[in-house]
C-alpha cells in the first residue's frame, strides 16, 4: 500500500514552499553559516517539498537526497529542483524517513520539524546518527518553550503527550549535549515565522473551502480553519518556540 499524507494536510500547506516556521531568508542564513563545502552531501529526512535540498544546491554546490512519504510534496520539491537547474544534484525519494538510512554515509543529516520520526528528539537524533560522517554535522529543527506554559497550552499542542518532548531552550540545549553534541549554530523562528507559516494555511484553506464546498472533506477543513485560527493566537504563538540547531559529535 502506497503511504501517504492525509489529505487536509496536503490542501492546508499548499501555498507553502517551506513547511515550518522558519522564513525563506533564515533558511538562506543557516545555509551560509554552516560554510557548506561545494560538493558536500545532505541528507534530508521528512523533506517537504525540498525548499533546503533546493536553494543550497543552487547557492552553495551542495548534492544531496530527501526523503518523505507526502507524493504532492515530492512532487512540488521535483519541480523546484527542475526550475532553479539544480535537478542533476538532488534527488527525491517517496518512504518512510524514520527507517530511511544513506547507503553512503553524508556531511549533514537534516530533520527539520520532523522529530516524531524517530519517536522524539533523542530517538531522532539516534537515526539520524546512521547517516552522518563522524565529521558530520546534524540539523534537528525542533519545538521548546519559550516562556513556562500553563497545563491548558500544555494539553492544546500537544494533547494526551503532555508535551513530554518539548523543553524549554536552556533545557533543549543541554538534552543535545547529554546526547553527545555540541550546538555549532542556531536559527530561530520569531513570531512573525510563525505567523507567515499558519496564516498562509488559513488563506489555502478557505480558497480551497470556496472552490470546493460540496466535497467530502468540506467540513473537516472548516472545522480546521476555524479550530486553527484560535490555536495560534491562544496558544502557539504566545508559547511555543521553534528552532533549527546545528550538532556537532564531541
């Protein structure tokens, strides 16, 4: 059986190229901070539509593969690719990245806002390790705390998990260095990232809830909508932190 996203998924990021909180210019940022050499290979777990893979292989040389089961993702990434000439450097590949290991070890193993697939950030971090070089880096995109949420944010973002993987940053950093690492560049997104990156949602969706009202889906994306507009203002955007940190093996 063909594994893929939901549906709702696919229509609510439809206008995204990057499917997280960090904006196109920090992406742009962290790519020339990590002195990528020409050449050098990445590997992307839970690729999205391989706005990474894409832009570094056009502004930095680098060659690499993505990962990810979503195959309108994959297929939107592919055209990226094919529009900024970078396609001879980057490939696409439709699996499950929580068992997707490089058959040749690579430079930087990225997982950016993907850590559920390794079961959490440790377990994550522990895939991605199969990949990496020993002089490799790691790119974990990951939530924390920005301020000390109440129990309410607690059970809103992250329900019956009680937001056992989310930590505030201090803590985020010294959960890296028990596993081994030291953070070599961080870049975080502010609440105009994460604004960009729901807002952008609420507009796919009622465009989509317009052209489409009778189909099937119709009240599930409402309900979204609706539900989603009074998250990010209530709970995410006030507590939720989110970051991309560049590990280091000590």
């Amino acid at each position: 059986m063909t594994v893929d996203l939901p549906r709702h998924f696919v229509i609510r990021e439809s206008s995204h190229r990057v499917l997280n909180p960090i904006e196109p210019a920090q992406l742009a940022t962290l790519g020339a901070a990590l002195r990528l050499p020409v050449g050098g290979t990445v590997l992307d777990l839970a690729c999205g539509k391989g706005e990474l893979l894409c832009t570094w292989a056009r502004d930095h040389g680098i060659t690499g593969t993505g990962v990810d089961i979503g195959t309108a993702f994959l297929a939107d990434a592919r055209e990226r690719a094919a529009g900024l000439g970078v396609a001879d450097r980057v490939a696409f590949v439709h699996g499950d990245a929580g068992e997707y290991v490089a058959a040749e070890l690579v430079d930087v193993v990225a997982c950016i806002g993907a850590t559920w697939i390794g079961g959490g950030t440790p377990g994550t971090v522990r895939l991605m390790e199969r990949s990496r070089k020993p002089s490799g880096m790691l790119l974990v995109g990951d939530v924390f705390w920005r301020v000390d949420p109440p129990r309410e944010a607690v059970d809103a973002l992250f329900g019956d998990l009680r937001g056992v993987d989310c930590l505030p940053l201090p803590e985020s950093v010294e959960r890296f260095h028990a596993l081994g690492y030291d953070v070599v560049e961080f870049v975080a997104a502010d609440e105009r990232g994460w604004d960009r990156y729901v807002a952008a949602g609420w507009l796919s969706m009622r465009r989509w809830l317009d052209a489409n009202p009778d189909d099937e889906l119709a009240p599930e994306i409402r309900a979204e909508l609706t539900r989603s507009q009074l998250h990010h203002v209530r709970w995410q955007r006030p507590y939720l932190g989110w970051g991309t940190f560049a590990l280091m093996r000590r």
